[in-house]
C-alpha cells in the first residue's frame, strides 16, 4: 500500500491494489474482503465487489439479505448507527473512505444517495435543489441559479417546475418528489450515486420516468441500485450482483447473469424458487 492524496476526499489514505474489470470500464469504487456487524449480529460477510464507473450496478436478492446494508457502507451511511462496525476496506478511485483523517460530509458530496422514500425537504423547489451547494460554501446567486437549473434539467423536471421554483416541494407530485431527491442529490456533483430501491413507492409511470432517468445519468455517473425487482435490475443495470444471507453469491453483466448464472442459488432465485 501507498500514501497519495486523494482529490476526491482530500486527506492522504491508503491505496488499493491494483484491479481490472474485464470489460470498457475502469473500477470507481469497490469493497475488499468487507464484513458488517449491528452489534454482536454479522450482517455482511467478506464482500469483495468492484464498481464499474459510468454504469448502472444492481443489487439484488430477498428481504434481508445485505443489499441496502452494503449500499450504505458506500457512503458510511451506516457510521449514524450505533453500535455498528465493520472490517475490511471501501475505495473509491482508490482511496480507502474509512481512513481515519476521511472527512465524512465531503465523501458524501461525492458519493450520493437517494433514499426509497422521497424526502424533499419543507422548503421551496428552489431551496431544496441549493441547499446542498449552500452547505459547502456557495453563495453566489447566479451560480447556484444555474445549479438548480442544470440540476432539474438532468432530473427531467425543469420543464415541469420552471415556472414555480419558489412553490413548496411538498406540492409537488410522489414522482416529482423522487425526481426532486435526485436533482438534490445532482447539485453536489457527486461522482457516485447510490439509490435504495428508488422507484419502489412509485406508480408505473413514475417508475419509468426513473428509469429512463437512471439510463440517462449513467453517460456521467456511476450508479449503484437496490432493487426487489429483478424485471427492473434487468432493464436499468449493466452489472448486477445476487446477495443472499449477507453473502455475496455471483456478480457479473447482467444479461449473463439473468440467462446463464454460475451458481445454482442464483439461478434458483432468479427463477422465482425462493425469495
């Protein structure tokens, strides 16, 4: 291992060793041999698990399994837990995040989440697309308008808030909120995006403008969903990984995994056998 500074995290870690994936893209972020405790309970087991950049990676599995467990250890969502600890390391382009001098709030700016729920805060379209920018320091008015602007654009919402950006978000439809949520998430410019199962609590139309927005993002994004639905991991992801017991089970192109997995247990699931 090696020092560098990290332009990402800002603090000088430790770097990974050296891993290829056998495809177009490089690894932007990835887990080493990394296991997961609540307490004295075990709920991720030794995951090794590379993240291809400017892809979609889509976790999957029964209720229980680790998924969104894991999607949090990207962002050390789960250092809010008490009494959690976990061994093993996360880098992203390299750099390990749980070292120690990591400062968590600008991982976050770089490693995005969107969470199943919408959470828009009670505040106007406008507010919740700059709050964001605003917390790490920006205050000129006529950048942070083209932020809010540019953010809703990639969303797929600025033709339908334009005009009411001043409204409350919480007007504003269970799609748009979720929608909303993402151009929150945009306007930090994050590198990662992590979603827990973000079309979930959405009716079909909804679900397919999010879908199209995933497949739209992922051309300057790398994206990392949580999904129950296996149709829709089959649609949006280029990867997908089948986590089962906190164990991960197989990774691979998600068209070979769907049509010819390399273990049993996926195929079992894959094919509605348990789950």
């Amino acid at each position: 291992m090696t020092e560098t500074k990290n332009s990402a995290i800002d603090v000088k870690v430790e770097k990974a060793a050296s891993v290829r994936e056998p495809s177009t893209h490089a690894i932007k972020i990835e887990s080493q041999n990394l296991d997961f405790f609540y307490g004295e309970h075990q709920a991720l087991f030794d995951i090794s698990l590379p993240v291809p950049e400017r892809a979609v990676t889509a976790l999957i599995g029964p209720s229980g399994c680790g998924k969104s467990t894991f999607l949090r250890t990207l962002n050390r969502m789960n250092d809010i837990v008490e009494g959690t600890r976990l061994t093993g390391k996360v880098f992203l382009e390299g750099q390990d995040i749980y070292a120690p001098k990591v400062d968590v709030v600008t991982l976050r700016k770089h490693v995005g989440m969107v969470f199943q729920k919408s959470t828009p805060f009670p505040k106007s379209i406008y507010d919740n697309i700059a709050y964001g920018p605003r917390i790490h320091g920006m205050k000129d008015k006529n950048k942070l308008d083209e932020i809010v602007k540019t953010s809703l654009e990639r969303a797929a919402l600025w033709n339908e808030v334009s005009n009411r950006l001043k409204d409350s978000a919480m007007a504003l439809s269970g799609g748009q909120q979720q929608r909303l949520c993402i151009a929150r998430t945009l306007a930090t410019d994050p590198e990662v995006i992590l979603m827990d199962e973000p079309a979930s609590a959405l009716d079909p139309a909804s679900t397919s403008r999010i879908e199209e927005l995933i497949f739209e993002l992922k051309e300057k994004y790398t994206i990392v969903i949580v999904t129950h639905n296996m149709q829709q991991a089959a649609r949006v992801s280029d990867y997908t990984a089948f986590f089962y017991e906190g164990k991960l089970i197989e990774r691979g192109v998600t068209e070979k995994l769907f049509t010819n997995p390399a273990e049993q247990q996926t195929q079992d699931y894959i094919t509605g056998r348990f789950g």
